[in-house]
C-alpha cells in the first residue's frame, strides 16, 4: 500500500503532549479503514505536525484523522521509502 506525508500547522498551540494523545486516537480509529499511522513528528517551535501513514488512498488517510480528532491535515503527500 502507498504511504502518506501529512503536514498540519497549529501554530503556537502545538505540544507534544497534546499530539501524542490525537496519536492514540488515530490507532483506535485507523484499522476501520486498513489505514497504519506509522509514525509522527512534532515541531512544537515551528507549530507543526508530521504524520506518516500507510493507507489505499489519500482521502481515506484523511479520514482517519478527521473521525479520530477532526485535525486534518492542510497538506498530504504520497512518498515513497527509500534506504
């Protein structure tokens, strides 16, 4: 299945914490829609988020986000992995 980059921009009011916690509800979410949210990244200076996941298509990538937390993402990206 193809992966997916998602960029989101919170500004100021990003915390790891608080990102941490909207992970734990993309998991309970994702496997509705064979979607994997891999792994995150948190910028908390910059106010960004970064989210890899592996789903069938980007919209349903989207979905899991917008049903767990409603945070979804201003940009997503289909990208390869590379060694």
């Amino acid at each position: 299945m193809p992966l997916f980059m998602d960029v989101h921009t919170l500004g100021e009011s990003v915390t790891a914490d608080a990102v941490a916690e909207a992970h734990k509800k993309d998991l309970a979410t994702q496997g509705r829609y064979g979607v994997d949210y891999r792994k995150y990244w948190v910028d908390e200076e910059a106010g960004k988020i970064f989210c890899l996941a592996e789903g069938p298509d980007a919209e349903t990538v989207s979905r899991v986000h917008a049903e767990a937390h409603g945070l979804v993402a201003e940009e997503l990206y289909r990208v390869g992995e590379y060694s």
